[in-house]
C-alpha cells in the first residue's frame, strides 16, 4: 500500500506517473524534457522529438533514472558530446547544506577555494576540474556537500597543499558519535544529565573543538595537545567564550540595576534593587546571564556583607525566607549549557572583615547607607541563614548542590564570640561535606582572596587593590602539563628542567592566544555583551586583571618514575617543590616581560587525570607509572598524596600544605570522611588545628553519601542497598569529585556521569 503523501501526489487523471527518486509520483512533463535537451545545447526540433519518444516509450510508474537514460540514449545518436554534457548534468545532483538539492557546477568549487583559502583562480579551477573528473566516475544518485569537500581536501593533500587543506576542512561529527550521545551520553562533565540539551551541546562542542585545533592553533599546538604533552582546557569554548572563571561584584548591580542582555536592548532592564527579595532574585539572574558569557565557574565574594544592608531592621524569618529563594534559584535554575545548573560559588564572611570596616555601604536604589562596619550584625544573620538553609536540605532530604559555599576564617573569626556561627558550618560539614573553608591566616594571605568554584582564585597580590584584584576579574584560562612525561623522557634532574621549559613555553603560546581571543571578543567581535558593559566608562569585566595559570597533573607519579619513590618520601618531594617554584619563577618572569597577570594552579582534573593516563600507557607501555588498573589508568591529581595512601591526616597535611603557597592561582586539601556520622566539634577542632599550625589555604571535609530515592533516606558512605526499605536499584550515590559534590551515579550501575578513571579513583579513597 503506498503511504498517504504518495497517494496525495498521485495525478488525478489517468495519465503515466513518473517516480521520482524521493519516493513521490508526479505527472510525465514533456516540456521537462524538452527544456532539459535544450539546455544542453539541442536544438528545439531535436529536443521536441526526443521528448516525443521517450513520451511513446513511458509508463505508468517509470523511475526518472530510465527517463534519463532514454534521453541520454537518444541524444547519443545526435550529438555525442551534447549526450555527455547531458549525463553529468543530471547524473551529478548535490544535496546542499542549506537543504536543497541543485545540480553539480564545478564553478562553485573554485569559487569557496579562492574565497575560503586564499587560493589563487587558477589553482583553484585546477582543483575544481580534477575533481569534477573523479565525481564523474562515481554512480550515485546524490553527491553531498561535505562528501564533494572531502574528495577537494584529498586533492589538497595530494597536491601537498596542506595550509589550504586546514582552512577548507569541513567540521563536523560521525553518525555514529551522535547515536552514541543520544542512547549513551557522554561522562566528561559530571554536573550533566543525559538529555536533548546535553546531546545539542556535545554535537556542538564538538565542532568547536576542531574549529579551535584546526583555525585558531598552530599545528605544533594541537599536537601537543592531541598527543598528551599538555592538555588545553575548554577547547569547545575557545573561539566563543574564551573566559574561565569569574568573580562578581554585587555592589555593582545594587548602584546599576540589571541588563541580563547586558544591553537591555532584548529584555527588561531592572533598576537598582529596592528590597531584599528583589536583590536575591537578581544575585540569581547575575549568575545565570553571565553564563552565556562564560566557559566556567562564577562567584560571589563577601556577598553577606554586601547584602547585610537590604537586611537592617527585617526579622530573621523574612531574612531567611529570601536566602533560601535565592539558593533554590541557583539549583534549580537548569537553564546552563547543556541543561545543567550554573556552575557557582558564594564566599561567605562570619563577620565584616577590618578592611571593609570603613567602605561606603550601598543599599536599596543603590543609595550610600554609612559603611558595612555598621551592619556587622545583619552579615552574622545572612551568613547563619544561608548556612541553616544548606543543612536543611531540600524537600527531599538531599544536599543542595549549588552553590559551593566557601566560609572565610580570619584571625577574629577563630574566638569564642563566633562559636556558635563556626559550629553551626561544621554540622553541614558533618551532614553533607559541602562546605569550603578559606584560611586567612598564614603569611602568604594578604586582605582578601576568593575562590571560583572547584579551587581557581585570586588574592590581592597582583596590585595589592583587594578590589582590583580580587573583584570582575578571574582566572582568564588555564593549561595542564603532564608532568609524568617528564620523567619518562628523562635521564636526570637536568633533563626533567629541559622537557618542563618546552612544556611551559607550550602553555604560555595556547595561553596568549586565548587572551587574544577573549580580547577579540569582548571588544571586536561584541560576542560577551554581559561582561563588557560598562559603568562610568569601565567595562564590567576587568581582563587586564585576570590571570593566566599553569596547571599540572601527576607530580606524584612523576617523582616515582624519577626517584623511585612518591610525594611521600621527603627526599623525592624536594625535587617535586622545586619543579613546582621552577614554574612560578616562568610565571613571575612572565609578569615582568608582559606586565600580565601568570598564576600557578593545581588544576581540577576532572577528566585530564585520566586522559594523560591512558595516552601515556599507550605510549610508554610498562614504563609508564599510574594509579588503577589497565582499564581505569588514572594520574593523581596535581600535588597530592594519593587518594590511597595510608599517611594519617597530620602527615598528609604537612605533605600538601607546601605546594599551596605555591600554588596561589587554585588549590584544595582533600579530607575524605568514613563511612560514620563525623562529630561536628571533631571537625571544628581540626579546623582550627588547620587554620592556626598549617600553610593549608583551602580544603573541605568531604563525606561519600547515598540517597534513597524510592523511601527519601540519607546515607553516610556509598550503600549497594537502602538501610531503611532495601531498595537496590534506586539508590544514588554522591561524593565531591575533584572539588565538588555531585552525583556519582547509582549503586547498580556506578556508572553516572563519572569517567572510568574517576569512578576508579573514587573505589580507591582512603576515608578518615
């Protein structure tokens, strides 16, 4: 039975149909055929007889392929050349990406060579006329547009034309990937779910990758990254969103009101906020706008003290009840790329900090309200309701996610007076193992340092303007070195210093191309209208501040390759020390080459601790030296111990508490807790203990949880079933991955948005 659409083309007279190579019946034209012997350069009579045969000749369900081939035939006996001409007309047909299908011109080959590469005409009608040949020979009924592409690039190569070829390659991505991303899905990013949005995202990340190691990077670039000597965080981001981290600036907002287009040309504009309520919603909007901006992690640094002034003279329930608008926004907001929540933080102060003491305070319609050391009670009430809202959970019992909250201990804070406010922070510690704490106290902290996300941040020691430094700006990009490739081409220490120059010098060519780009597209190309607009003559976003980091994985498998023996051994971590100040001495003379801002980070390898490793056990063979097993290879993570390592908490701080002042673009200390509920006055002691007698400026005490979904249970530890009803299949799993908490995955599966490698490293922890 023919379907419906072949039915409602049929003629309704009774007349020969022809069927068209699309499936669809259409009534015989002879004026079709007619028109098409003319155009090949027949004359009209011979083209009114040969309609008139193949006419006699048809019938009813005739394919236009015999027609065509009739024609041919008959043309053949008239003109040879004229016959020819007609066949590659027609035979040649072109599905094009503007979904059209047109026949085959040559001309238009040469036309995208000369306007897309460069080439000269002559050249370019070369190619185009070798190429036609070679589509002649083919019997297909439809070239493609990326299938004539293809055969022109393999032209180039065969010419040895290989700049052209890079410049005329076709991006794209195989049938076969996206089937797999949308019956599998991808694990590269744990904060993502498996749905249309994440498909449309990778399909395009995709493309923009090779785009970036195709258009923007040199070969020598790509290569280094494609092979494992470095790897280029954020390629899919390259071209477009060139920007990594950033920290906000809320009082911004309270004096200007909000453009979320940046333009408030596409949207509402709102006016300086005038209640609290409306200041929470537009912390949330700030967030969400900047995303389309911004290729990672945002925050807000002394938001409580920023916000302590909308709060003077309200009661602590209407307080709180805005607090928890605005933390629920955060984690419900799906509206990131690849429909996931935004990626944020929120830096918390227990009390006003003595540098803020005397700065002008703004408040509703962003009017001068006295300076934030008189609402030094309403920051201790916004900070202790932000923390009850995160112990509480959400309506299910779960942690919320979002946003990272970072809680800044200063020299005051560390007094009785504040008890109760750091006892209550080390209960949510206790519970769920999300909060952060930022330590103020040793000699390489000045005023102010934030954090942006899984461990990026900033401090006030690149102008020593706390503002300046520490506020509209971030960390612009990062590169990771693969710091065990050093030691497999290694001979001696010399030679590790030789490879690690060639790695950084590497690093720091991708890292001036990126700033390029992100100038180009704040200013040129006005593709980041959020961040570039501007107050008092001041774009919002200060890039001359931002900072440019070298990061690194695997210095402990490194040291065991080389010495024999891992960050562990005291002798071996001194060569680990002096790799890490060989790097901050490149950045530092870096700085004073180019007066821009270089940093040193222990990078958040979500997926590079992995990739590095699996690269180099193809590459090395046995030589190579990882954690996990042949399937699941992994490098631990920047300078820590390894997650299995039996050192007692004390001796893996004094291990890692060294690597933190040298790594003051990003770093964290991980304390993983057992399976038991942890004391909360247990933590607080050893935060304490942390804060006063170590160089640690940032760490989390974080717990492996599962979650009930069918009976709404929490519990501590990773549980194959549920201890209340004994579901099995419906327990979720959640733990911090390389900075975070997310979900794992489920007890059955382990599977979740966790690569192999990290899934392997998690069954490796060694809990407290």
């Amino acid at each position: 039975m023919k379907d419906a659409r072949i039915i409602a083309a049929l003629p309704t007279k009774a007349e020969n149909c022809v069927l068209k190579n699309n499936g669809i019946f259409e009534k015989f034209s002879h004026e079709k055929i007619v028109k098409s012997c003319i155009l090949v350069g027949s004359s009209v009579w011979t083209a009114e007889k040969i309609a008139s045969q193949v006419a006699t000749s048809s019938y009813d369900g005739i394919t236009t392929k015999e027609i065509k081939m009739w024609v041919y035939e008959s043309l053949k006996v008239a003109d040879p050349k004229m016959a020819e001409k007609y066949m590659k007309t027609n035979q040649l047909r072109v599905r094009t990406t503007r979904d059209t299908i047109e026949p085959f011109d040559k001309s238009k080959i040469a036309k995208t060579l000369v306007v897309e590469t460069g080439a000269s005409p002559e050249l370019a009608d070369k190619l185009a006329t070798e190429v036609f040949k070679e589509l002649s020979k083919l019997e297909v009924d439809y070239l493609t547009a990326p299938m004539i592409r293809e055969m022109v690039n393999t032209k180039l190569v065969e010419h040895g034309l290989e700049t052209i070829r890079r410049k005329y390659t076709r991006l794209g991505i195989p049938v076969y990937n996206i089937t797999n991303l949308i019956q599998n899905g991808s694990r590269d990013n744990a904060n993502m779910i498996h749905n249309p949005e994440t498909v449309h995202k990778y399909v395009a990340d995709e493309a923009l990758k090779q785009y970036a190691l195709l258009n923007i990077l040199p070969p020598e670039l790509a290569d280094a990254h494609m092979s494992g000597d470095i790897h280029i965080h954020d390629l899919e981001f390259f071209a477009g969103r060139p920007l990594n981290c950033l920290q906000h600036d809320l009082r911004f907002f309270i004096k200007n009101g909000l453009k979320v287009d940046g333009t408030g040309d596409h949207t509402s504009v709102a006016g300086p906020p005038n209640h609290i309520e409306t200041l929470m919603n537009h912390s949330g909007e700030i967030m969400l706008a900047a995303q389309q901006n911004m290729s990672g992690g945002q925050s807000m640094s002394l938001w409580n003290v920023f916000v302590a002034p909308f709060a003077a003279g309200l009661p602590y329930g209407k307080v709180k009840q805005a607090v928890q608008m605005f933390i629920y926004n955060l984690n419900m907001a799906y509206a990131a790329r690849g429909s996931q929540v935004p990626f944020t933080s929120i830096n918390l102060e227990f009390t006003v900090p003595d540098f803020l003491q005397d700065e002008p305070a703004y408040g509703p319609k962003g009017q001068l309200v006295g300076t934030y050391g008189d609402f030094e009670d309403e920051t201790r009430i916004l900070q202790k309701a932000f923390t009850e809202t995160l112990l509480e959970g959400d309506s299910d019992g779960k942690p919320h996610l979002f946003p990272n909250t970072i809680y800044a201990l200063r020299k005051e804070v560390l007094k009785d007076e504040f008890a109760d406010d750091v006892g209550l922070v080390h209960e949510l510690s206790a519970k769920y193992g999300t909060a952060y704490f930022m330590n103020m106290l040793p000699s390489y902290r000045g005023n102010m340092a934030n954090y942006m996300g899984c461990r990026t941040s900033l401090s006030d020691n690149w102008t020593g303007d706390w503002e300046k430094d520490c506020l509209r700006t971030g960390n612009l990009a990062y590169v990771t070195l693969n710091l065990p490739r050093l030691a497999y081409q290694s001979r001696d220490d010399e030679e590790i210093f030789e490879y690690l120059d060639s790695y950084l010098h590497l690093a720091e060519e991708v890292l001036m191309l990126r700033r390029e780009q992100a100038l180009n597209c704040l200013n040129s190309y006005k593709l980041l209208p959020f961040l570039s607009q501007e107050s008092e003559k001041e774009c919002y976003y200060r890039v001359e501040n931002s900072t440019m980091s070298f990061g690194f994985v695997g210095l402990n498998e490194m040291l065991l390759s080389h010495c024999g023996v891992g960050i562990e051994d005291d002798g071996a971590r001194k060569l680990g020390l002096k790799v890490l100040q060989y790097i901050n001495q490149r950045a530092d003379e870096l700085k004073n080459d180019n007066g821009l801002r270089w940093s040193v980070l222990q990078t958040p390898a979500e997926s590079t601790a992995y990739r590095f490793a699996m690269l180099d056990k193809e590459k090395f063979g046995d030589d190579a030296v990882t954690q996990g097993d042949e399937q699941a290879s992994y490098y631990t993570n920047s300078s820590h111990v390894p997650v299995n390592s039996d050192v007692n908490m004390a001796e893996k701080i004094r291990i890692e508490e060294k690597f933190h002042e040298l790594t003051l673009g990003g770093h964290i200390f991980h304390a993983f807790m057992g399976e038991a509920h942890s004391d909360p006055q247990s933590l607080m002691s050893l935060t304490n203990k942390i804060a006063k007698n170590s160089d640690i400026g940032f760490w989390a005490y974080s717990s492996a949880l599962s979650f009930c979904i069918k009976c709404k249970t929490l519990m501590k530890g990773l549980q194959s079933n549920c201890a209340s009803c004994g579901e099995e299949k419906e327990v979720e799993w959640y733990d911090r991955i390389t900075g975070y908490v997310q979900q794992v995955g489920r007890s059955k599966s382990a599977s979740g948005g966790w690569n192999p490698g990290k899934m392997k490293e998690l069954g490796d922890r060694r809990r407290y």
